[in-house]
C-alpha cells in the first residue's frame, strides 16, 4: 500500500531554500548585534560596579555601597608613602593629614616669576551694626570686618597632625581618581529633565499644528522633509549651533540654560515625528463625535486626542532622554565646566544685588532663579570623555572611568524606566 504524500505539507523547493537562509542570516545577525551589546555592558558592570557597590560581605554588614563614590566631589587623589607606610587619600584627607589646611586654604605652587610666599591666615570678626551705624540691614551686611590680632597657632591636633614633610616621600598626585561624581551626576538629571520638558512642550505643540491645523501643502511638506533631516545632523553641529545662538548671541554663556535649550532642539526632530504619528493614530470618529457635541477645536483635542496620544508621545520621549543623556558634544559647548564642583543651588546672592527692606524679599527668588539657569553644570558623559582622554591614564582613574559609565547607565535607565511606567499606566487607563 502507498503513503500519499501530505497535500499541505512544504516542499522543498529552491524558493524555500532561499526563504530559510535569509532566515537564519536575518537571526544570526540580530543576535550578533545582541551579542557585542551584552558584552559591552557586561564589561561595564564588571569594571563600574566595584567603584559603587564594593566587595559585599555576607554577613549582614553595612553599607554595601560607596557613598563617598556617589555622594561627593571628585578630587586629585595623593599616593604617598610615610614612614615607609604607603598611603592612599584624597585632596581633603591629605591636607587634614599633614595639618595645610584644605584644598582652597593650601599655598599654590610656586612659580619663577613669582615665588611661593608664606600663608597668612587672618581672623576676622563679624561686626554687629547698631542703629547708629547702620541705618538697614542692606548697609548692614555691607559693613566691612574688623580684623583681630592673629591667636596663637593651636598645636596640632589628632585629627589634623603637624607632620614631617621629610616622612613623606615617593608622592605622586592623580587627577579625577579620588572623590565622587555627585555633581556629574545632579548635572546630568538637571539636564535631562530641563532638556526633555522644553522639547515635549515645543513638540507636542508643533506636532498637534502640523497633524491637526495645518492644510496639507509643498510648505509643510517642505517642512515635514525638514524636520526628518533635522534628525539625522550629527551632535557636535547642534553642539556649535548652541555656541552661536544661546552662549553668544542670546549672552547666556556657558550655563544649565544654553544646555537646556541646545539639548531640547537636538530632540525635537524626533518628538515631533513621533508626536505627530500618535497624533494621526487616534480614529477620526473622537474628534468628529466631539464637535458634533458642540465642543471647540481646541477643546476636542485637548480633550478627546491628545490623552490618547500620551502612551506614543512618551514612547518618543524614552528614545530622546537616551539621546539628550549620552551627547557628549553639545553639553562639552553650552552646559559644562571640568572643573565644575559647584552645584546651582549652592549660590550666594550678594547683598549689593538687592535692595532692602520688603523689595529685597521680592526680588531674591528671581535673582536666585536667574543665578540657577545660567550657572553651568558638569556631566556624567562628558566627565567621562574628561577621565579617559584629557589626563594621564593609570589604574585609578580606570576605576573612576568604569564606574562613572556604570552609574551613567543607572541614571539614564532610572529616568527611562519612569517614562515607560508612565506610559504603561496611561495606556491601561485609556483603551479605544
């Protein structure tokens, strides 16, 4: 008896044969590129978490995380030997340990024009104003210090001990490998946040004029052409667009401000686009059963299009926090110092820049705002280009290289993960 061949069953043909190498090709190729995107991060975690999270002891021990590492300012690490003892400490605990004050109060060094001349440290005291000698409290904060005598030099205590500088030798000083990345690291979120709240406003506005106002014609075809180019021009000429228009022209200089608006413009290309296709998704019937209502056009698609949009206007706004918080370029030219360790909250408003009494009070926050925006930040991706490129490379700035790219991963997936959970619970709030 005779087996008949299944009627459904493939055959094999030169057609299918060709269908299944493209098959395994296309696969092979998504899984090398999954591949070399493992390994990378796997090389990350492996050489960033130990500036982080140290060697964990199961013991129930704590911290198991470096604060110092995330918490504090970087600083020149100093690797010494004293008495024979070979010591690792930072700008701080080096000047503490040999009792020459603080990294600001240490002597510069010296130069052939101008030789290093002995610190003096004078003691000042605030004076009290009375009525009599100050007539409000503007003149009273004015008023200078009376200097003192200087007091005895205190003999040196355990905690700052006058040492020997002939015990100390083999010194040798590290930039950036000591400290933390505390400022890299409120720089950055300042950045995203500031960037993407200027670029979802300035989208989401352009986007509802182009999908919702705007007649279909060769100028706003022009323009749509415009803005999908806009999103292919490379970082570094947004970077120098920002030099000229925000730091020149507009006199913000290097600042929180001139990033903000550099950053939100490299971006909205792409929120736009994005915007705008979410936009275009939500069925027509929404928009006419309003006005049929009596509802405006605004009101119509504040109302009953742009809540069903969100979930795809954020789905653009993960892909360009990725973006604004991984350019390197345009925050080097509009938003960064090196050698930033201020942070923008800790100002000092100068009592001449304000006048006294009740207008005083009304003109400090403004004054205190000004002074946030234009204050410049640093940057976790821009520290990092700092560290591996503009100093000396050695063991210990590595740690600093790794583990400053391992937190900068942390921050950008925080930031993003917030995103997507604000997606995910719009769209189950919303269903059509």
């Amino acid at each position: 008896m005779t087996t008949r061949a299944h009627p459904f069953r493939r055959q094999a043909t030169v057609a299918a044969l060709k269908e299944t190498i493209v098959f395994w090709l296309l696969r092979a190729f998504t899984y090398v590129i999954l591949g070399f995107g493992a390994i990378i991060f796997s090389i990350i975690i492996y050489k960033g978490s130990p500036a982080v999270f140290g060697s964990i002891r199961f013991d129930g021990a704590f911290p198991f995380i470096h604060n110092d590492f995330l918490f504090t300012k970087p600083q020149t690490l100093h690797i010494f030997r004293y008495k024979g003892e070979l010591k690792q400490m930072s700008a701080a605990q080096y000047y503490a340990f040999t009792g020459e004050g603080t990294p600001e109060t240490a002597p510069a060094a010296a130069t052939p024009e101008q030789p290093l001349a002995p610190a003096v440290h004078a003691t000042t005291e605030v004076v009290t104003p009375s009525p009599a000698r100050a007539t409000n409290a503007a003149s009273a904060l004015l008023a200078p210090a009376t200097p003192t005598p200087p007091a005895e030099t205190p003999a040196p205590s355990a905690a700052q001990p006058k040492i020997d500088p002939n015990d100390i030798t083999e010194h040798e000083t590290y930039s950036y490998a000591a400290g933390g990345i505390w400022p890299q690291i409120v720089g950055t979120v300042l950045l995203v946040i500031g960037s993407m709240t200027i670029a979802l406003i300035l989208g989401i506005f352009s986007a509802v004029y182009l999908s919702e106002y705007s007649k279909q014609g060769p100028l706003i075809s022009a323009i749509r052409l415009a803005i999908v180019n806009l999103a292919g021009v490379p970082s570094i000429v947004f970077g120098l667009f920002g030099v000229g228009i925000f730091v020149i022209g507009m006199g913000w200089n290097i600042s929180l401000l001139a990033g903000w608006f550099t950053l939100a413009f490299m971006v909205l290309p792409v929120i736009i686009t994005a915007s705008e296709e979410s936009l275009r998704a939500v069925p027509r019937g929404f928009r006419e059963g309003s006005l049929a209502l009596g509802a405006t056009k605004w009101q119509t698609i504040f109302s009953n299009v742009l809540p069903y949009a969100l979930p795809g206007i954020l789905t653009s706004s993960v892909l360009g926090i990725a973006r604004v918080a991984g350019e390197t370029a345009p925050i080097l030219f509009t938003a960064a110092y090196a050698t930033s360790d201020k942070l923008p909250w800790e100002l000092s408003i100068t009592p001449n820049r304000m006048h006294s009494g009740f207008l005083g009070y009304v003109e400090y926050p403004f004054l205190w705002i000004h002074d946030f925006a234009l204050h410049g930040v640093s940057a976790l991706p821009y520290h990092i280009y700092v560290v591996s490129s503009k100093i000396p490379q050695n063991e210990y700035t590595e740690r600093v290289q790794y583990g400053t790219a391992f937190v900068f991963l942390a921050v950008v997936m925080a930031i993003a993960l917030s995103s997507v959970l604000l997606r995910i619970r719009l769209r189950n709030r919303l269903k059509w």
